[in-house]
C-alpha cells in the first residue's frame, strides 16, 4: 500500500466532503451508462432526441426520471461526466508522480500472479467478465462504491447500508475462494 | 462554467486519492476482500466516517448546505445489485472508479475491466425494463430515507432521532472502528522475509 492508511483516509475524507460541500456527493458508475448513451447516440442519431422540455431516447433507462440521463449524454460536458474524466487524469498523473506501476504489475497484478500465474489472457478475461458484473450490479443497484457506499453510507443512507451488506457479503466470499495464497 | 472548474478540480483529487490510498491496485482490494491486509478498509472506513463528521458538523453551524445531500432510493434491487457488484469487485479487483483509474495509469488488465464494464451497463439498459416490471425497484421501507431525520434535507428518517446528531456520532463510531480493526483477520503474517512493495 502506497500511503499510510491514516494519511489516505483523511485524504479521501476530505475529497468526500469537498465535493458535498462545493457541489453533490461523488458517485461514478452513471457515467459507463452515459458514455454508452453517447456511442449509440453517435451510431444512431435518434437514439437520444430533444422534446419541448429536454431530452428523451428511445432506450427506457435514459427516458426515465424525465429524461435526465437522456440529457446528460446530450450534454456531455456536464459536472459528472467531467469528474469522471478529471479523475482519471488525476490518477494517471499521480501515478506517474511516484515513478509509475511497474511492466509486470501492468500485465498481471501481483496477487493474481501468486494464484494463477502470468498469462494475461486468463487475467485479461476475467477482468472483463468481472467488469460486466460490476456494471451490471451497479446499475441495478443504483449506484457503485463511491456513489451508494460511500457517500451513501457517510449520509447515514438507509440505501447505502443495504448496498453495503450486498457488496461485502459477497466480494469476502469470493475473494476468500479466490485467492488463497498471498503475494 | 463554474461547475466544468469544479467537476475538474475535486475529480482530480479524487483520482490521486484512490491512487495514493491503493484502492486502484487490485492486489490491494483483494488482500482487504480476502481479509489478510484490512489497511485499506481502515482508511476508507476513515474517509466515510470524517466525511460524515464534517459534512452534519458543517450542516450544523451552517456552513454546509443540506440541499447539497443526494440520498439514493432504497429498493430489494439495491441488495441483489451489491451482491453482483461485490462479486465481480473481488473476481476483477476493480470497482467503476478505480478501475477506470487503473485503465488510466498504465494498468491492462483494466482496460477490459471498463470494456466488460461498458458492456454490462449496455446490457442493463437493454434489460431495465424487465427489472422494473419485477417490482424489485419499487421502493422500500420509504425508498430515499436516512437513518434519522436531518433538519431541512426532505428526506425522511427511519427512526425520529435527529438525523445530523446521529451522522456525527455514527461518523465517530466509523473513526473508532477504523482504528480498532487489526490489520488482518484471515491467516498468519508470512514468517518468511519478503522484499517491500
């Protein structure tokens, strides 16, 4: 672990409360939908349209709640989807500030390694079927880690401490099948 | 334009935060998932609980507006979603945020993440009709509530107890465990001697 866990809990702390304070709380995984809204809306242009009032699409999800989703991918340049960007851009950079992640650790992550070896492609293939499940359980459950669990649960959410118990219950399960042996 | 500045700014230094604190680097979620290194659950346990703190303190003396809380909806969708999310979470490593983190600091292994992730949203766009006529996304036990009531934020509270005392003294509770939890609780500490990460 890169920072000491005191050091990076106040860190995160204060980004949590910063962006509640200045703007909403930090929530991620609308921004995946968004994105897909914005490639089909450029593979098909009457996938979002704009009514009198704002924006519908003819996908269910981004017509609901008034079209909101509908209109974010309209307007990409929009608070959420620009975190999302601005966060990557911040993690790359601070990642190269500290010298970068090593070749091999880019390839396959040290504890997989120690499990299963360093052929990428079963690495490679599980990363994405995981990352469909993600997606698909955020979706669902409205929100990921940061949107439901933490600043859900920092909001005394009832929501966020459901999401949470989900989420637990079922990542220390599979992680403890998963990976025995330590790296 | 203001807004553009700001989404630059906090979502920046979030981004260095899930970097610094290890949260982007999968070894470091599964050694928390698999209970051999809680270090990172100390600090987000941390992070959730001054956040807290700060945020009903700051509501309190008024420093804080409480139109800025989004509480989300509770419905038997948000379990059976977190169960899914935590599933792929230890199998991938990655969450929505630290995996696009991880897919922009050099990390291969995240690039199918997001791309497995761009699909699976894909999917429950197409498959949200179904969800909805299910009834699981109907809203329970009052749908967007908190665990008390908060002076001023509209939502309702499952208990009449005063919702900005009770986030303050939950968010201490957060703090408290956070410094109680051992730093692992499956297995032993390897004897053997192994190089620093």
């Amino acid at each position: 672990m890169p920072m000491n866990w005191k050091t990076g809990g106040v860190l995160l702390g204060l980004v949590f409360f910063l962006a509640i304070l200045l703007v909403k709380p930090i929530g991620v995984s609308t921004q995946f939908v968004i994105l897909d809204g914005i490639i089909a809306d450029a593979v098909n242009p009457d996938f979002v349209t704009a009514t009198d009032d704002g924006f519908t699409s003819t996908n269910a999800y981004l017509a609901k709640s008034g079209g909101k989703y509908a209109k974010s991918v309209a307007n990409p340049l929009n608070y959420s989807f620009v975190f999302v960007l601005a966060m990557m851009l911040g993690g790359f950079l601070s990642a190269m500030a500290r010298g970068g992640i090593d070749a091999q650790d880019r390839k396959v992550p040290a504890l997989w390694r120690a499990n299963y070896g360093d052929d990428p492609v079963k690495r490679y293939l599980v990363a994405f079927l995981g990352g469909f499940i993600v997606l698909y359980g955020a979706r669902l459950a409205g929100g990921c880690t940061s949107g439901h669990m933490m600043s859900g649960m920092m909001q005394t959410a009832v929501s966020g401490y459901i999401f949470a118990a989900g989420a637990f219950a079922a990542a220390i399960t599979v992680s403890i099948l998963m990976f025995k042996k330590e790296a | 334009m203001t807004s553009i500045i700001l989404a630059i700014v906090i979502g920046a230094a979030f981004g260095v935060a899930l970097d610094r604190v290890g949260a982007s680097n999968p070894s470091t979620i599964n050694k928390m998932l698999n209970l051999t290194d809680l270090r990172l659950a100390k600090a987000i346990m941390l992070a959730i609980g001054l956040g807290s703190v700060l945020m009903f303190g700051g509501q309190m003396i008024g420093l804080v507006d409480v139109g800025h809380m989004s509480v989300k909806a509770a419905y038997a969708g948000v379990f059976v979603g977190g169960l899914l999310l935590g599933a792929g979470w230890a199998m991938a490593g990655y969450c929505p945020g630290t995996g696009l983190v991880a897919a922009a600091s050099g990390r291969k292994d995240a690039l199918f993440f997001v791309a497995g992730g761009l699909l699976g949203a894909a999917a429950y766009m197409m498959t949200y009709p179904m969800w909805r006529a299910s009834g699981l996304l109907d809203p329970i036990w009052g749908g967007k509530v908190t665990l008390g009531v908060i002076p001023g934020s509209g939502y309702d509270g499952v208990t009449s107890l005063p919702g900005d005392i009770l986030g303050i003294v939950l968010g201490l509770a957060f703090i408290a465990i956070a410094f109680a939890l051992p730093e692992r609780l499956l297995g032993q500490p390897s004897t053997q001697a192994h190089p620093a990460e």
